[in-house]
C-alpha cells in the first residue's frame, strides 16, 4: 500500500529508464527541427572527439559530438550471489518433469539465460560426438546459441552465435525429454526445444517467464531457505567452471561473453578455493630463513 514508510512506486531504475525515453524523444525533435537546439544543452553534456587520443577517434576524419546525460540516478548496487551445489541438487530432484530437468541443468550445467533457454531450436542441439553429417565440423555434444526473432519472445542478449559444449549429464537429460515429448506431444512439429506439455497452450514454446517461474516454484519445492534465480544458476556456472581450473578466458567464451572482463563479476570463488590460493603463497620468514642459510 502507498503512504509513509512504503517503497517508492518508482524506484532509481525505473525512473533512469524514464529519464532516457524523454531523451531520445528530444534528441528526435531536435533532429527534426521539430524543437530549438539549446534543448540538448538542458539535458546532455556537449562535447567532441577533439580531445580524444587519435585511436579513440574511430575510422571518420570528421569530428563528431559526444554527448553524456545530465539528469540520472544513481542505482544501488546489487550483489547477484551464485546458487551453490547443493541447492541446484535440491532443485533437480524437485523437478516433476524431465523439460524441467533439462531447463535446469541448461541454466546451471550450460550457463544459458533464460531467453537463450526459451529460444533454442532442436536444430540448434548436436548431441552426437561426430557432428558432420548435420553439417557441423564441432567435435563433441554441444548447442548453438544464436540470436533471432522468436514467437515466444524470447532474445539472447548476445549479438554474436556460438557453439556451448555439454557433459554427458545434460546429453542424459535431452535424452529423457525426448521420450517425454513422444509420449505427451507426439505429433508436434514445432522446432523449439522446450514447449508447453502439461497445460495449454499444448505445443508452445515455452516463454521466459516462465523459467523464471520455474526456479521459483523449485526452490520452495526443494524447500530453500532463498529464491533462487536463473541468474544465480549462470553465475554458479562460471565460478564452478573457475573453481575446477578453468581461466578467465575459458570462462569468457564458455558464456558469450564480449571481453575478458565481463565475466569477472560472474565468478564466486568458493571458500576451499580461497583457502588453497592462500596456502599456495610462501611464507616471507621461510624465504629469509632459506636465504641466511
């Protein structure tokens, strides 16, 4: 209920996303013509790449204006934390289905989010160690994750398509989904991978929402002391993948991920891990002691 005390109906978020529709609103007007210059001095602020190092430039000789917004709010920082073993353990065995298995193990085995979930195809899934004869030369069980238009909604943040290797597990539970998908839809001529089953719309893609949901239902069925979100499980990826050797950059393109440095706030070192990158430093006084002798 609105009144003293309550959380704002409008939060830092909202209100910085609001703040840029106005502007682009602006920016369009003033393009136009449809509204005087001196409004972008009111809301941006003007500069140009005159003072940029000549490779910040970009390739045009031309100078071109920058422009940095006046008006936002500072957002609070939230700490995404990883789902830990045994809750994603807890979660599977909760699972009623095996799509849900699958989704999950897709979301915290593979590191997909969940709009790359909702949006895989059956063809974007090479499960067999030899892959030439669908016409793919990647050795191993992997998917495709590519971006496009889908029905459901669904959208991979990802601009760029990538192949995701996967363990005998997940291949295990493709595996299981198939014969379920027989048994429940066995006419079904729908290319994507994960459809509604068990309610209607029989024989539709399942939307992101709904893996959400899912997570959601599972950690109270599991009986968690937390929600537990798709986000936690990608995060849990990365750091499992970090804890068992794998480096930064592994981890990188494991997730489609851009730079380096993207995934670093992906990773929670896990405290054993901690402990032995301690251990692994050598102790001063020994050095000396080794030195006098």
């Amino acid at each position: 209920m609105p009144g003293p005390g309550a959380k704002p109906v409008r939060g830092e978020i909202r209100v910085n996303k609001v703040l840029t529709a106005v502007r682009m609103f602006l920016l369009y007007a003033v393009t136009n013509k449809m509204v005087p210059g001196w409004v972008l001095e009111q809301i941006y602020e003007i500069g140009d790449t005159r003072d940029l190092p000549e490779e910040a430039r970009g390739e045009s000789d031309g100078m071109r204006l920058r422009l940095r917004a006046r008006h936002r709010v500072q957002e609070p920082e939230t700490d995404i934390d990883r789902a830990s073993d045994e809750e994603v353990v807890a979660m599977f065995l909760a699972c009623r289905s095996a799509r849900d298995r699958l989704t999950l193990l897709l979301l915290s085995r593979v590191g997909l989010r969940p709009g790359q979930v909702a949006g895989l195809r059956r063809s974007d899934s090479h499960l067999l160690m030899d892959s030439r004869p669908l016409g793919c030369d990647i050795d191993g069980a992997h998917v495709h994750i590519a971006r496009r238009q889908n029905e459901n909604g669904a959208w991979s943040k990802s601009k760029k398509t990538w192949a995701m290797p996967v363990d005998f597990l997940v291949v295990q539970a493709f595996d299981q989904y198939a014969l379920e998908r027989h048994e429940q839809l066995p006419s079904s001529e729908s290319d994507f991978l994960l459809f509604n089953l068990f309610r209607p719309p029989y024989g539709k893609p399942v939307t992101t929402d709904a893996i959400g949901e899912l997570c959601e239902s599972l950690s109270r069925r599991a009986g968690l002391g937390r929600m537990i979100t798709p986000r936690m499980c990608r995060h849990a990826m990365a750091s499992n993948v970090a804890d068992a050797g794998g480096s930064l950059d592994e981890v990188q393109a494991l997730l489609g991920q851009k730079t380096p440095h993207s995934p670093r706030p992906y990773l929670h070192p896990s405290r054993t891990r901690l402990r032995d990158a301690i251990e692994r430093v050598p102790s001063p006084r020994l050095q000396f002691e080794g030195e006098g002798r």
